[in-house]
C-alpha cells in the first residue's frame, strides 16, 4: 500500500523533513471539506459518522460515490501522514545526536525546528477528524473531548514557545543572526507553527456548547494568532529587506509562498471565535470587550515571554537587580508589572466576568480569585523589584559607579 521509507543519515536529516508529514495532514483535511460543504449535518458545526451514513444510505448516487472517494482519500493521506510522523519522529531521535544538530543549533536554521510544532498540531486536527468521520456515537461525548483537545493544544504551544525562545533567546542575548543568509521567508515558519496551534484553539471554541471550553478556545486562539501575526509582520519586513539586497535565495524561493497557509489558518481561526459567540448570547454586552482586551493581554504575554527569556539569557536580573551592577534603566521593569496587573484586572472584571454564566464564573468565589493569583504575584514580584532597585540606587552612598545609560532607552 505505501512504499517503504529510506532511514537518512543521522547527519543528512532535517527538521524540514516534518513538512511532509504535515502536507500528509493537510491533503487529509482537504478531502474532509468535500463532507463539509457536502454531507448534510444539521445540529452539528461538522459531519460526523451518523451524517455521512445517513448519506451513504439514502444521498444522491453522485453524491454518495463524492463521500466515498472523499472518504478515502481522508484515510490514505491522514494515514500517510501519521507514518511520516512517526518517521520523522524517529530520524530526529538520532539526528540530536549528531554534529550537525549542535550546528542547526547555533545558526539562522534553528528555526527550522519549529516545523516540529507545526505538524503536532496538524496531527491533532487529523486525529480530530479521524474520531468525527469514523468512530460511531463519538459526537455525543464531544464535551469531555474538547477539554483533552485544549490540552493538548497547550501542550504544543508550550513546546512551540521553548523551541521559539531558544533561538530568540540566543540570538538577541548573542548575536550571530546571519541577515545575508536571511534572503528568502524561512523565518515565518514560527508565525505559521503558532497560527496552527491558534486555529486549534479556536476549533474547541466553534464547536462547543459550553461557555467555559468557548472562553478557553477563544483565549488560546488569540494568544497564538496575536504571537503569529506580529511574528509575521517582523519577519516578512526582515526578510525582504534581505532579498531586496542580495536578492532572493533560490532555495528559498517557496518559502514567498508560506503567508498563504498562514492566512487561511488566521482566516478559519476568525471564522470559529466569531462563531464560538453562540455560547456568550445573554451576554453579548460583553463579548466584544471580552475578545479585544484578551487580544491586548495576549500582546502583553507575548513580549512579556520574549522579553524575559532574553534577560534570562543574558542574567540581567542577577546582574543589575540582584548583582552588584547598577543601572538606572533597571527602574523600566516596574512599568511592565504595573500594567500587566491593571490590564489584567480589566480581563477578569471587565471581559470574562460579563460573559461567564454566573453560575460558573461569578464574582468573589473561588475560582475569580484563583485568577488573581499570577496578578498578585506579578504585583509582589514588581513591588519587591522595586524596593530592591531602590536600596541599590537611591539608598545614599556614592552613584559614581552607576553605568552611564547613553544607549538606554
């Protein structure tokens, strides 16, 4: 049925071999669309097994033979496509092993590793079709699915965001970012792994019937098209700029094409919180607060996740805070605190609390104030930083040896 896979050399592997299997994935959800738009499913945002027999046994001949070859060119690719994971999986076992990875590593290609993500999040969206289209009566537990879908979509995102910061990290701690090897679009390959992990997000949010899921959905959605998006506007401004001036790489070349996947992921993604709205009704005076300030707070996480993963690296914290150096511009740290506690405040008071049944989310019960936790923590954190920076640099004593700032913003 398959023809059967070479094993690469450890040193001749590459993170980009992910891309198969996630274009496996991908022709896979392309032949689930003709039962999207096809099959009857009323009552329900997706076919599932009951609304494709239903077709099988009683469609339109043209119909039923559409569904079938649909049908099965769902199971060749999605089958496809979990055997190039398993064998992607496999060679980049070995490949961490190898030279050539410490090499990845340590260039503009450590990117590279973020199709791993990518197809993970793929490999959800298949699986979640697979159970829809195949397993009968699974439609009618969909409530307790939903759940282990955000998890695992959480968990993905988790492991997106540290492959991510390594290489963030290193190269604004570091330098060493090759901008004339920077010639095509490869950088976007982040921006496209967090949009995928957004539209999953969102599929939680479109199809559930509880507000809780739907809110969850909603806020993992926009974190991760937000992260995506500024992503894609830094990358795509760098990247052309490079081509502009050394022209574009002709290895690279598909990579000019890579804003065409990411865009209909955005796309799909909208169209699900828009319709996730169905649970908010009762509530609409603040679902429209709701979704811009997550959208505000989710900007707020991304630069907060970046920003100190790059102090990490660079020890700022145990050098000019802790340490004995000193700096004025350490003083900046408590802005960010401060509003990240306000905004935040705003979130739960302002865009969850007004669209939350009352009888889940309410005012002063236990779980409103187990969402004040991070903030009264963010607020300790920055109080503590401050009465530190203030016995370091305003506490007498001679400031001769404060670092002058001229390059402090």
């Amino acid at each position: 049925m398959f023809s059967k896979l070479r094993t690469p050399t450890a040193e001749g592997y590459s993170p980009l071999f992910f891309l198969s299997a996630l274009g496996a994935g991908g022709l896979s959800v392309s032949f689930f669309m003709y039962l999207m738009f096809w099959v009857p499913h009323p009552n329900s945002p997706i076919p599932t097994f009951s609304h494709v027999a239903a077709l099988l046994t009683n469609g339109p001949l043209w119909l039923q033979i559409s569904a079938v070859l649909a049908i099965i060119g769902i199971l060749w690719f999605g089958i496809t496509h979990f055997r190039l994971l398993a064998w992607n999986l496999k060679s980049l076992a070995r490949f961490k092993q190898t030279g050539a990875f410490r090499n990845l590593k340590a260039s503009n290609g450590e990117t590279q590793l973020m199709a791993i993500p990518l197809t993970l999040g793929m490999t959800v969206n298949v699986a979640f079709i697979f159970g829809a289209v195949f397993v009968p009566g699974l439609w009618s537990v969909k409530e307790f699915l939903f759940p282990g879908a955000l998890l695992a979509f959480g968990a993905i995102g988790w492991l997106a965001f540290r492959t991510y910061l390594d290489f963030f990290s290193r190269v604004l701690a570091e330098g060493g970012f090759d901008c004339t090897k920077n010639n095509n679009l490869s950088q976007i390959l982040p921006a496209f792994a967090f949009a995928m992990i957004g539209v999953g997000f969102a599929a939680s949010a479109a199809m559930s019937s509880l507000a809780v899921t739907v809110v969850l959905g909603m806020i993992g959605a926009i974190f991760f098209f937000v992260t995506a998006i500024i992503l894609a506007v830094i990358k795509l401004v760098l990247g052309f700029r490079a081509m502009f001036e050394h022209g574009a790489a002709a290895e690279g070349l598909p990579t000019l094409l890579v804003m065409i996947p990411i865009m209909t992921l955005v796309g799909i993604g909208l169209l699900r919180i828009d319709h996730g709205t169905h649970a908010l009704e009762g509530y609409a005076h603040g679902s429209a607060n709701f979704l811009w300030l997550t959208a505000l707070v989710g900007i707020q996480a991304m630069f907060a996740i970046l920003g100190l993963a790059v102090k990490k690296r660079m020890k700022y914290f145990e050098t000019f805070v802790y340490g004995e150096a000193k700096s004025p511009a350490s003083f900046a740290l408590i802005c960010p605190g401060v509003a990240g506690f306000v905004l935040g405040a705003f979130w739960i008071n302002a865009g969850l609390l007004p669209v939350m049944p009352a009888d889940v989310f309410s005012k002063f019960d236990i779980a409103y104030f187990v969402l004040y936790i991070p903030l009264i923590y963010l607020q300790y954190k920055t109080i503590r930083v401050f009465g530190l920076l203030n016995r370091k640099l305003l506490s007498g004593g001679d400031h001769s040896e404060i670092a002058p700032q001229h390059n402090a913003a």
